[in-house]
C-alpha cells in the first residue's frame, strides 16, 4: 500500500497519509487533507502538463506518472516510483499454473470422492427401494381397481345412452308422434348441454371424454387409499427421493456426465409420475 508525506501549511509539520490504489481516488486525498489541516482553503493535483486531474481519477492511475499538489498558494511535487505492470503474459502464466493445480486436485481427490459418493447414494436407493416395494405392491392393486371401476363407468355411460335412445324412439314411433316429441328431445338434449356445462364449472375442464374418464380414475384411486389407510403423500415423497437418487447415481457414474451442470446432463431422464401428480393433472 502506497504512503505519500505531505508538508501541511498550518503548522509546517509532515504528515504520511496511506492511500488505497483502487479504491481512493483524488478526491479522497483532497478530502483527507483538508481534514487533517483546517487552514487549507484550496487544494488540487495537476499532472506534469498543468492540466487539473479531476477527483475522480483513482489513485492507481494517478501514480503512473509525476504531479503536483497544489496547497493554498504553496505546490509540492511528487514524482512516484516506478512500479511493474501486470502483463497479459503474467495473467497467462498464472492462469496455467491454477490450471495445473486443478488438475493435480482432481487426479488426486475427485476419484475416491466419487466413488464414496456412488456408494452412498447406493445404499441409500437401495433402502428406499426395500421400503417401496410393499407400497408398489398396494398402489399396483388400487390401480387396478381404480381402472375396472372407471371402465365400467364408461360402459355403463354407454348403457344409459342406449336405453334412452330406445325410450325416445319408442315413445315416436309407437306411443307417441313427431309433433310431441320433438320438444322432448329438445329438453333432453338441452339438459345435457347443462349437465356439460356444471361439470366444466366444477371442474373448471372442458368435457372431454379422456379428462372425464381421467378425472374418474384418480378420484377412485384416492377414495379407495383412504378406505385402505394408504398414506399417499407418503409414497409421493418416497418416489420422488428415489427418481432423484437414480439421477445423481447416473450422473456419477457417467463419465462424460461428471464435469456437467444438471441441466446438460444427457442421462436425465423425467421423473415418474407420482400419485399427487396425477390427480394434479386430472383436478
């Protein structure tokens, strides 16, 4: 760090100031100055050519080269030592050298490192695994129920429809005539244009057949995890630990992967779906 004395005119003393290359400027030193002698009114600092360097120039360039400090009428001069610049051969050098000593640190760390890493996460999956597979086992069941149900809700739609088909046409051609029943269907089918329309409002869905047949099938699965105390959440958050687990083991074991930001990662694969997303999917 730099010191520069400076003669003060109030009491004709020395006084050293320590000045901060990049961070002090010129006004800096002006100020600092003016603080430790009162009788200063005027100061500036004038390069060799008699131009005024302005405050904020930084010390660090005003140190390149020879200037004067003017006091009130008195002006002092200071010529600065020579000082080594930073090349751009010298930031390669050191850059190398930082190169090499990453290299040694991974040829002699990074190896053991990962393979502690690989085994850990190992252990780990292998116990989330142990701890999935009687969950595995109630979820495929609930699933299957889920979907027989939700299947002979759509035959059954079909059923209702047949025989209404039926009623009306007996009730055109036997019973009844055109003229009567044409008002009929009319409300009939009006009333299915309601009943669309308070299921989009509950829903806040358009009716479409796979949504409905979706919606159905994960209200029934989650209606029947309560009624069997299937904790869902619980196999939610086992699921997830477990696709993030396969990920990281993945990625270690990659070689080609290893130096990569997750995000560049070409094992990455999506994470399964979870009984939570689902029924977020189908809400």
């Amino acid at each position: 760090m730099p010191h520069m004395t400076v003669r003060l005119p109030s009491r004709n003393e020395l006084c050293q100031f320590a000045l901060k290359p990049i961070s002090h400027n010129v006004g800096d030193l002006l100020a600092m100055l003016k603080a430790e002698d009162r009788g200063i009114d005027r100061a500036a600092v004038i390069n060799r050519h008699g131009v005024r360097i302005a405050s904020s120039c930084t010390i660090d360039s005003l140190l390149d080269d020879s200037f004067s400090i003017q006091i009130n009428n008195r002006t002092l001069e200071v010529i600065p030592p020579k000082r080594e610049r930073i090349t751009v051969e010298s930031v390669d050098k050191v850059g190398d050298v930082r190169k090499v000593i990453a290299q040694l640190y991974e040829a002699f760390n990074v190896g053991e490192y990962q393979l502690e890493k690989s085994n850990q996460l190992a252990k780990e999956l292998e116990t989330l695994r142990y701890e999935l597979e009687p969950l595995e086992e109630k979820k495929l069941e609930l699933s299957k129920k889920a979907a027989r149900r939700t299947n002979f809700m759509t035959w059954m739609g079909l059923g209702l429809m047949s025989v209404q088909f039926g009623i009306l046409a007996r009730l055109t051609w036997w019973e009844y005539s055109w003229d009567i029943m044409e008002p009929v269907t009319y409300f009939v089918t009006y009333g299915t244009t309601m009943a669309m329309y308070a299921y989009y409002c509950v829903t806040k869905r358009e009716y479409m057949m796979e949504d409905v047949k979706n919606r159905e099938y994960s209200l029934t699965l989650y209606r029947n995890a309560k009624k069997m105390q299937f904790d869902v959440e619980h196999y939610n958050n086992l699921k997830r630990k477990s696709a993030e687990l396969e990920y990281n083991l993945r990625r270690i074991n990659d070689p080609l992967n290893m130096q990569l930001p997750s995000h560049l990662v070409r094992t990455q694969e999506n994470t399964p779906p979870t009984l939570i997303e689902e029924k977020t999917e189908r809400k």
